[in-house]
C-alpha cells in the first residue's frame, strides 16, 4: 500500500472536517474510525441526536402551550414517542451519509477499525470481524473525541445509572428524572424529558447552573427552566447512588443537610473525559496531561515528530466546532501554510428554551482579570420582532472594553439565541467594537436588532427604552 500523507484517527467534527481540508490540500489522506458510522459522538449519539430531540419536543410545547395565544386551537395534543425517536435516528442516517459523501468528493479513504499508533508513521487498525491492517503515513492526527465521565461511587449500568447516550433513546419519559449536573448535558437532556412528561430534578455541585457561561443570564435560564416545571438543588454533591428493583435512590450533601432522592432514571452528566482508549500513544511516548488529554503546542503538535492532536482529546472547550477549526488549522500546517485557531472567540451554546449564547468574556471574567469595561444590555421585550413572536424571554449582554470600546465578549439568552451569537462572533473575530456593529444597519423587523441595541446600549444610546 502506498504511503499516505495524513491518517486522521476518529470521524468526528474534528477528524472528518480535518480529512476534508486535508483532502481539499490535495494531502492523501485516511480515516480511520473504529465505529460503524462516520460522525462520531457529535452526528451519532450528541448534538445532532439531541437537537432532533430538542426541536420536536420544543414543537410540541408550542402546540401544547403556545399555539392558543396565536389563536390556533388544537385538540388532544399528544407525542408519539416511536415516531418522535425514528425521526431523531433519521436524521442522524442522514448526516453521517453525508459524512460518507463527503470523504468520497474529497478523495479521502475510511478504514474501519480501531487505529492504534505502533510507531510514528505506522498504525495499525483492527477491525470488529478480526481483520488487521497496516498503514504507513508521513504524519498522523489524532481526533479520537471523549466520553462521559462517570461517578466513581456510581458506575453507568445503561438502564437506571445512564449517560446521555442512553437519555437520548428512552422509550418512555421516565416517570422521574434525576440529573446530576447542570451543564450542557444535563439542561438540554433534562429540558427534553421534561417536556415531554417526566419530573426532572437537578443536582448541581456548584451554587449555578450553566458553569463557563455569562451569571446573570445563566441565572435567568435557571428561572425561566423552573418556571417549566424542573427543580434545581444547587451547591448539592451527591455521594451515593443506590439501586433497588431498578429505581435509585441519590444521596446528596448540601451544606450540612444530606438530601434523598428517589427516581426512574440517573443521567449522569458531570462532564466528559478525553478518549484514547486503544489508541497506543502514551506506549510509543507522546506525552499526556495530568487529565489524560494529549500534550500539544499551539501547531497541535505533540512531542513526537509526525503526531498531531486536536478537538476533545487535547484541552480546551468539549465543543464540536472548536475541534473542527482545529482540524482545519492541524492540517494546513502539516500542508505547509499557516494555519490558526483565535480561541478568543469560540462561542458555546446550551439548547434549552430559551437558548443561552456566550462568546468571549463574561462579565465575571472581565472583573477577575481587571479589564476596565463597559456593559450594553437590551432586553428582548422591547424587541418589536420578539413581540409579534410571542416569544420576549431573555436579553442581549455586550462587555466591551472601556478605552478602546472592543467587543470582549457577548452573551445572548433567547429563543434563538445559537444563531444571533454569530453575529457577535464576526465583528470579535475582526477586532470590532461595539459602535461598529450599532451603526451596521439591521434588518427590521427582527431579532438581530436587539443584538445592534445592547451593541449601543454600551455607549448609553440604545433606541427602544423606556424610563432609562
Ligand atoms: P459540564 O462540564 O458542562 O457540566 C457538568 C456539571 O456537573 C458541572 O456544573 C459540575 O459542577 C457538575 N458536577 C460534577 N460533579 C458533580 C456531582 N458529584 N454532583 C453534582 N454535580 C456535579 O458537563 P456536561 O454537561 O456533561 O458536558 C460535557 C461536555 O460536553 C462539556 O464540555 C460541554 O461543553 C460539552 N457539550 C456541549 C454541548 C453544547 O455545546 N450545546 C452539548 C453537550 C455537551
């Protein structure tokens, strides 16, 4: 067999996105992928499945509890809970299809099997009937992605004790739902159950939910997802799981309190651990860090020549989007150019409803690092566009920097928040400050303008408030 340019070790986001640039390169390049379906955990068992899950539930809200006040009537609303999961799985066919299609137009091979590193250039990949194949390569990427992590005193068991791998395949809501965590994971999951009929309850170690994000919005959430029906306990850490005749009952410590929970059904979302099970890289010396994510510099190189890694196996935000950047930057430097990741701004998203955006500095981080700023906010009841939706909850926060009125940061909460943060996304990516996008026309009627408003409302200008 030839000798390829590249082998890229896993499918996700990261891996697939960095073989089609490789390929667009003209690098010949490989994937390897130990699954049956291209994608990894992003198109097969994360955002993807969870967004289908998110939508149909958010549509049937809508009808349940909305539609009325639009004065569309509907009778006997109800989920076919089959037919809401073949959706979810179909969509899911469709996208990692198109991943296959993809690799083909891009002239990029797929082997299938675990890819295990035996020396730089050399990897060896064993497929699930027992077949073993050897591949040489110039350089390799490792995007082999991560999985759940589990509580030490509480070990998946896939039916009571599950990950979201599980919670996006009940057959049934669970009659009670209990969520350890309140991060991405557990809100969007737990947001879904409860929608669909389950009590969800929330047991957060921390006195928040929604970690990383900007307070007061995260705080608003935490409100907005109460008055829906589900319970947080924060500053709760839970410390024993027991199961009996498949139901659990969860301990948890708060302040001096020990709290009990009876439920159907654990998700276990308390964040995930980078994956390299298999892959044989620590045993030919690349180096790994004091969380097992693998070590590299800032060309995602690791300390052995020839070896890259991105995405969720090295440190940095668990988000599809910054792996496949990092994919696309890995492997325009292995081609020779120049490529470059501006972790600056990496936006995050939580799916709920309403959704919550941020990208940059939050306010908080802003104050811990002692950055003279300013905060333009607008609140999406002023918003014309939010009005004639039906649909004001949330507002629009800007931290921009004092002297120089630099956009450092931009948190959204509002229905359509995952889309509006784009926005903010460009002009940080090009310095811009926020003067710069409060005098960008923006369509009217719509969202966005609440974005240009909170832009102006840093400089004390913003057009649609009353009794300022
Ligand atoms: P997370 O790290 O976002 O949140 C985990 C939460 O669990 C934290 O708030 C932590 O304080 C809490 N926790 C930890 N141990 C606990 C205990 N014993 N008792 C109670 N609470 C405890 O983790 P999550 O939600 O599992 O997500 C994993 C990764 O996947 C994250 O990096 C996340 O950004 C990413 N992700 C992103 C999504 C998105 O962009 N929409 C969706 C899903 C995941």
């Amino acid at each position: 067999m030839d000798k390829f340019d590249v082998v890229i070790i896993g499918s996700g986001p990261g891996g697939y996105i960095a073989a089609i640039r490789a390929g667009q390169l003209g690098l010949k390049t490989t994937i390897v992928e130990k699954d049956k379906e291209l994608g990894g955990t992003c198109l097969n068992i994360g955002c993807i499945p969870s967004k289908a899950l998110l939508t149909s539930s958010d549509h049937f809200m809508f009808a349940k509890k909305e539609a009325q006040k639009h004065g569309i009537m509907i009778d006997n609303v109800h989920v076919d809970l089959t037919k809401m999961l073949q959706r979810k799985d179909k969509v899911v066919k469709t996208l990692t299809g198109g991943v296959r299609a993809l690799m083909k137009t891009n002239k990029v091979t797929t082997f299938e099997g675990l890819g295990t590193i035996t020396a730089p250039g050399k990897v060896s990949v064993q497929s699930s009937n027992g077949g073993k194949q050897e591949i040489e390569t110039k350089n390799i990427v490792i995007a082999t992605g991560s999985v759940p992590m589990e509580l030490p005193f509480a070990k998946f068991d896939g039916k009571t004790i599950v990950s979201s791998t599980e919670a996006l395949c009940f057959t049934e809501p669970p009659p009670k739902l209990l969520v350890i965590g309140a991060g991405a994971i557990g809100l969007e999951l737990g947001s879904v159950w409860s929608r669909l009929g389950s009590e969800v309850t929330f047991l957060e170690f921390l006195p928040r939910i929604a970690v990383g994000f900007d307070l007061e919005l995260s705080n608003q959430l935490q409100r907005a997802l109460t008055a829906q029906g589900m319970t947080f306990h924060l500053e709760a850490k839970v410390t024993a799981i027991k199961i009996d005749n498949g139901r659990a009952t969860a301990t948890a410590t708060k302040g001096n309190e020990e709290l009990k929970f009876d439920a159907d059904k654990v998700l276990v979302s308390v964040g995930r651990r980078a994956f390299s099970d298999g892959l044989g890289a620590e045993k030919i010396g690349v180096a790994l860090d004091e969380r097992k994510r693998v070590k590299i510099d800032n060309h995602f190189r690791t300390n052995v020549e020839g070896i890259y890694a991105i995405g969720d196996v090295v440190a940095g935000p668990m988000l599809a989007h910054k792996a496949e950047d990092e994919g696309i930057a890995c492997v325009e430097i292995i081609a020779g150019k120049s490529g470059h990741v501006n972790y600056d701004v990496i936006p995050g998203i939580i799916y709920t409803n309403p959704e919550l955006a941020g990208v940059g500095l939050t306010e908080e981080q802003a104050k811990e690092k002692g950055i003279d700023f300013r905060i333009g906010k607008f609140p999406f009841r002023a918003n014309g566009r939010a009005i004639a939706n039906e649909d004001v909850e949330g507002m629009v926060k800007f931290v921009a920097d004092a002297k120089t009125d630099r956009i450092l940061g931009a948190h959204i909460l509002q229905h359509a928040a995952s889309e509006l943060i784009a926005e903010a996304a460009s002009v940080m990516e090009f310095g811009g400050s926020s003067e710069d996008l409060g005098r960008t026309c923006h369509s009217h009627p719509t969202l966005s303008e609440a974005v240009k408003e909170a832009a102006l409302a840093v400089e004390k200008r913003a057009l649609h408030i009353v009794n300022r």
